[in-house]
C-alpha cells in the first residue's frame, strides 16, 4: 500500500523530474523568428507559449479554441471524487500532473481532502509518466509503477499485468475520455470509476476565436499551435459554425502547418488528414523548439541574384537594403520562385500555391503585386509562354 512509502509535502516534482530541459534550451530572445505569424489555441499556459514566440520575435494571434471549467463550479467533479472515496478504490491511475493537482485542490475545496488522501494512501497508485509522478509525491503519495513511454495504453497495461481482476479501478481522465483504454479495463475485470479533474467547454469569447479560424483558414499565419485533443475539434467547431471548416481544414493540410504538443493532440489532426509536426518530448518547451526548428528551416533562405543577394525571413524580404513585408499570396509565389533559383516556375506550380487564383489572368495579376510588393521588380523574369523564374 502506498501508506507505508508515504512522503512528505515538499517540492519532491523538482527533485524528481527537474526542470523541462527543452525550456531551457528556448530560453534565448531574439529576432529568430521575426516576420512569421503564429496561431495559438490554447487555454492553460497559453501566456507561457504566447511570450515564448513574442521574444522570438513572431507576431502571435491568440484565441483559446476551448477552456477549462472553473473548479469551485464543477459540481461534477465533487460528485466523483466523492464516489472514488466512497469505493475505495484498489488502484488509481494518475494520467496528468496537472489534473492531479486540481483534482487535490478541489477536494481540499469540497472539505473531502482528508478523505480523498486516505483513499490514495491505500490504493496501488501507477502514474503515466515522470510530471504525474512529481505531482503525486508532491501531495506526499507514491507511486507503484510508471509509463516510460508517458502513454496512458503503456499505463493502462501495467496496472492489467499486475491484475485487475475483481479490483476497484479509478482512473484520473486527462481532459476527455479514453474509451478504449477504459474498456480495456472493464475486460480485464476491473470495476472502473472515472474522475475529470478538468473538463473542456466553449470559450468565451467567440468572436476572438472567429478571426483566429479567419486568419489560419486565409493561411495568413505560417503555423498553428495545439495542446490538447478538444483545441483541435473546438477549432474545426469554430470554423464549422462560420461555414469555414473546409477551407480551414485545406488550408492546415496545405499552406498553414499544425503543431501539435504531443501523438494524443496530433491523433484528430492526422485523422483529417492533417500532418502536423510533433516533438520528441511531449512538453512545451518541445514544441517551441520544434515550432522554431521548422520555421527557420523552411521559411529563412537568401537567394544570390543577379541583382544582389535576396534574403527572406518568413514575410520579411531584405534587398539592397531595403525591408518590406509580404502579404501571404506574394510570399507563397516568392518562396515557389526560389525552391530552384533560377528555373522556370510553371503557371500550373504557381496556380496551385495560389488557390485564391482561379485563372492565368488572375495569376498573371498575383505576380504583378508580388513584383510591386519586391524592392526591385527586375527580381522577377516572364519566361513566355512558359511561366516565371528568378533573374539569377
């Protein structure tokens, strides 16, 4: 029983897990992503994303796709811990940190804190991973096995090998239900109750979220961030509601990339067909440095002209010494032109990084503005009857 490994309440989380070694390495200001725009959906620790972007320099546009519920008004979640505590529940699975926690606080709230740890003290406890583990030993818990993987499948599986059968099983849900871990369960013989320590709802500022869904849908932002599961449906929901969600879902599989904190928040962008880019390490600090990895990867470049070095920085053109911004269907064409600097870029190729263009007259209008928006209009050459190449 846990009981018997009791800690003490201190901060055994930082002991135990140490800091997110991927924060650390983002901890660098600068200009590293000046002229890039990035879209932010989250709801929990989004001022810690939003500032990690601005000090890089990007312009952020930020709208929770969906919020958490306020704990002092989740009456729900009362009435399941007092169910837990009143089964006595032979193992608990900790999913998340962070749930645990609220689930702590709103017990302590609810006047059932006490109640709630003797519960613990006597169940077998399995956590999903080192910050859930950290979480648990902070309330002065242990715990009796962890997912390396950090996977609630790989959680679920310990607490099935080391027999279910016949056992009370309450399950810390992150966010949302898993059903398929949850049966599982039930097959294997356990009685399981379910706890949401935080539950997904609207946001509450819905015309916020629209000009987000406008921006990415329009593909006037380079990435899309997501951390959780629910952001992603409370987008697309979004989008639905303005008719959009087509065009927002085009615009994501071509033109916009998501990204996704970790494979559960990725699961619904891939089943719409989606690719987005998923760190290593399921954790913040990840997912900025994948964010910046990509971005400065796919959308830094300099080009040496005919005319002069060209160098491009997301949006931001720098030639002979001028700086100009381009709106997106420009920069698009001017990334299309530069791929092979100096090849012809066919009408066809251009039309499709342009699918506001339904026509070559309209193509042929598009590239007018590019050559308008450039410091130089000889940058860009008509190879008739062909198509546009770069005059390098």
């Amino acid at each position: 029983m846990s009981s018997a490994r009791r800690h003490p309440t201190t901060a055994w989380s930082d002991q135990l897990t140490g800091p997110d070694p991927d924060a650390a390495r983002t901890e660098a200001s600068g200009s590293v992503l000046a002229g890039f725009r990035i879209a932010v959906t989250s709801d929990r620790r989004s001022a810690d994303l939003v500032d990690a972007f601005v000090r890089r320099g990007a312009e952020v546009i930020h709208a929770p796709a969906v919020r958490i519920a306020p704990v002092d008004e989740d009456e729900i979640l009362i009435g399941d811990t007092r169910a837990v505590i009143e089964s006595k529940p032979d193992i608990v699975i900790v999913t998340t940190a962070y749930g645990f926690r609220r689930w702590i606080e709103c017990a302590d709230a609810a006047g059932l804190g006490e109640d709630l740890a003797r519960a613990l003290d006597r169940a077998r406890i399995i956590v999903r991973g080192p910050k859930a583990r950290g979480a648990v030993r902070a309330a002065g818990h242990d715990d009796d096995g962890i997912a390396d993987d950090e996977r609630t499948a790989s959680t679920v599986t310990l607490a099935i090998e080391a027999g279910v059968l016949g056992k009370r099983v309450a399950v810390q849900l992150h966010g949302h239900e898993d059903i398929e871990q949850l049966e599982r369960l039930r097959s294997a013989g356990a009685s399981v109750l379910t706890v949401a320590p935080y539950r997904w709802v609207r946001p509450t500022d819905e015309g916020r979220l629209g000009r987000l869904v406008m921006a990415v849908a329009s593909r006037e932002v380079d990435v899309v961030t997501f951390t959780s599961a629910p952001a992603v449906d409370g987008l697309v929901s979004a989008a639905a509601q303005l008719g959009m969600d087509g065009v927002l879902l085009d615009a994501m599989r071509c033109g916009v990339t998501a990204a996704a904190v970790g494979p559960v928040t990725a699961a619904p962008l891939l089943d719409a067909g989606i690719e987005p880019i998923v760190p290593d390490r399921f954790r913040m600090g990840a997912l900025i440095r994948s964010v910046v990895e990509h971005l400065t990867l796919n959308g830094v470049a300099q080009v040496d002209t005919a005319l002069g070095p060209l160098v491009v920085h997301g949006r931001v053109v720098t030639f002979a010494g001028e700086t100009v911004t381009l709106a997106r269907g420009p920069r698009a064409m001017l990334a299309a032109l530069m791929a092979e600097p100096g090849a012809v870029c066919t009408r066809e190729r251009l039309l499709d990084e342009l699918p506001e263009a339904e026509n070559e007259h309209a193509l042929d209008m598009a590239v007018s503005r590019l050559r308008a928006a450039l410091p130089d209009r000889q940058l860009v050459q008509t190879v008739v009857r062909r198509g546009y190449r770069l005059n390098v």
